[in-house]
C-alpha cells in the first residue's frame, strides 16, 4: 500500500544517541534532553560484551567515549564499567554537525563528571519505560554478525522484560509501536522479524546509487522501513516518493543542518534522525 508524504507536523524527531550535540553520546543526560525537548524518539546503538551483555557503545572500540581503551566485545560489563564516558563527537562531526564545531582530538577533552559509566540497554529501557512523557526507542544492532544471533536474541528478552514486546507484537503508545529495531544488516533485521513478526524494522542503506541504477532497481527491504543516509536523499531526492509508493516509510540519518532539515521535511519523510533535536523542533515549530 502505497503511504503519503508525512506532513511535518507529523515527522518523527528522532533524538541520535540522545541530544547528543549537547551531552555525551549514549548517556542518560543525553536521553534526558530529548524526553525534556519532547522529542518523539531516542536512537541508540548497542554492541554486546564479552559476558553477553547489550550495552550502548556506537564504535567497535570504546576509545573515543570513554576514558578507557578496548575493543567493546572483548571486554566484561565490569571491565568497561571502570572507565567514564567522556564527550567526544565522531570524527566526521565535521561534516554531520554544526559546521562552527570541528571535531575534537581524543586528547583534547576531559572526562564528563556527570556522564557516569557506560549505559547498559537494560538502564535505557527502565528509565524509558519508568518515565512520563514517553519516548519511542529506535534501537540500532552494531555487529551483529560476531555474535550470531546472540544479539538479537538478548535485546528482544530486554524488551520481554520492561514489557516492550509481547509475543512478537511491540507495546504502542499513541497508537504507533513504542520500539523499532534498525541495522545495516539484512541477516540482523530477519532474524528479528523471525523472532518478532510485528516488531518494526528499519533498515538502514548508505550507499548513493548511480541515479540510472537507484531509478530502476527498487531498494529491497529487509526492514517494514527504508533508513537512507543523507547523502542519499541529496542525490536522489525522488527516493522518498519510490519508497512510499512501494509502502515503505523513510527514516533519514543524520540531519543536522538547517538546510537540510528543510530538505528532508520537504520530501515529507516520516522520521528524522538527528544530533540536532532542539533545532530540528524549533524548525517543525514544535520547540
Ligand atoms: O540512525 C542511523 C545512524 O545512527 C546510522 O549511523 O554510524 O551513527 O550508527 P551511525
Ligand atoms: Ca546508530
């Protein structure tokens, strides 16, 4: 069924790791910011320890995060848990984020008192699921080829637990699904719809395709929905309109800047993912 462009009062602002522009990235703070913006949904990324347990870490290695080093899958919750995070944008902030704020050198930045240690999902899921003026979860799958299954299997006993999936079916809350799971892997989000049939799926594409090839070859889904890079919607801004027509919702990631925030809303996608919360609700009037 073919689905509208989203009006932009209806566009989902979708805080990325938390308001994580102006907190440390995947930290309570920085989730805390969105809820207090009423920003619609919080994205989060998740790796699993070496012991098995889901916790929120983008990279591979918890360098540029935290005051420790290590490669996140190769280390028990205990061992990450010695160190604090620390406030440090990715190294492409330079092209994602505010053009007036270059990315950091590892050295230059002093851990985050307030910023604690590192976020399990299950600490995501209890305030979450704890606090008033709900927040949708859009949950990210880092890796999930190293641990086979694993991954995708522990976050879904996660939801089961703070009763954010019932059987296969996610809770709603203002009739829209309260958790979506999103990955670059098609393996990953099959796996899932396997285990959760109605859980949605996003699934995340960053690869521009010549224009010719985009045109003529629809992107094929893994997800219930398509999440294409900015880039992709700058070169082939007709994408939007080929996937709703195929029945496909468009997540974008990451929007920061203005200028694109208005490309994106104009093309009425149906969930922005951005570091840039507060502007991006001021934009939408709604801030
Ligand atoms: O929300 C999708 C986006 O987060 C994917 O890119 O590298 O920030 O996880 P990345
Ligand atoms: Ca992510």
């Amino acid at each position: 069924m073919s689905l509208p462009p989203r009006a932009p009062s209806d566009i989902e602002v979708v805080a990325h790791r938390g308001v994580s522009a102006e907190a440390p990235e995947h930290t309570l703070t920085a989730y805390q910011q969105a809820l207090t913006l009423g920003a619609d949904a919080v994205e989060c990324d998740v790796r699993m320890t070496r012991d098995g347990v889901l916790v929120c870490v983008h990279d591979r290695r918890i360098n540029r995060t935290s005051t420790g080093r290590g490669v996140v899958s190769a280390l028990d919750l205990a061992e990450l848990e010695r160190h604090r995070v620390v406030h440090r944008r990715p190294r492409r902030a330079g092209i994602r984020g505010r053009p007036s704020r270059p990315a950091v050198a590892e050295d230059d930045v002093e851990p985050d008192e307030d910023a604690g240690r590192v976020l399990t999902l299950d600490r995501l899921l209890d305030y979450v699921t704890a606090t008033p003026g709900r927040v949708r979860l859009a949950i990210e799958t880092k890796h999930p080829t190293r641990h086979a299954g694993q991954v995708e299997a522990a976050l879904l006993t996660s939801l089961r637990r703070f009763g954010l999936l019932s059987g296969g079916r996610p809770l709603e809350w203002s009739g829209r699904p309260a958790v979506r799971v999103m990955s670059f892997s098609p393996t990953a989000l099959r796996r899932v719809r396997l285990l959760a049939p109605d859980l949605p799926t996003v699934h995340l594409v960053r690869q521009v395709l010549p224009r010719s090839r985009s045109r003529s070859r629809p992107v094929l889904p893994a997800g219930t929905a398509i999440g294409p890079s900015l880039a992709m919607l700058r070169h082939d801004p007709g994408l939007v309109g080929r996937l709703h027509r195929a029945g496909l919702q468009v997540h974008v990631w990451v929007v920061n800047r203005p200028r694109d925030m208005h490309l994106a809303v104009s093309l009425g996608v149906d969930a922005i993912i951005t570091d840039e919360a507060a502007a991006l609700m001021h934009l939408l009037g709604r801030g």
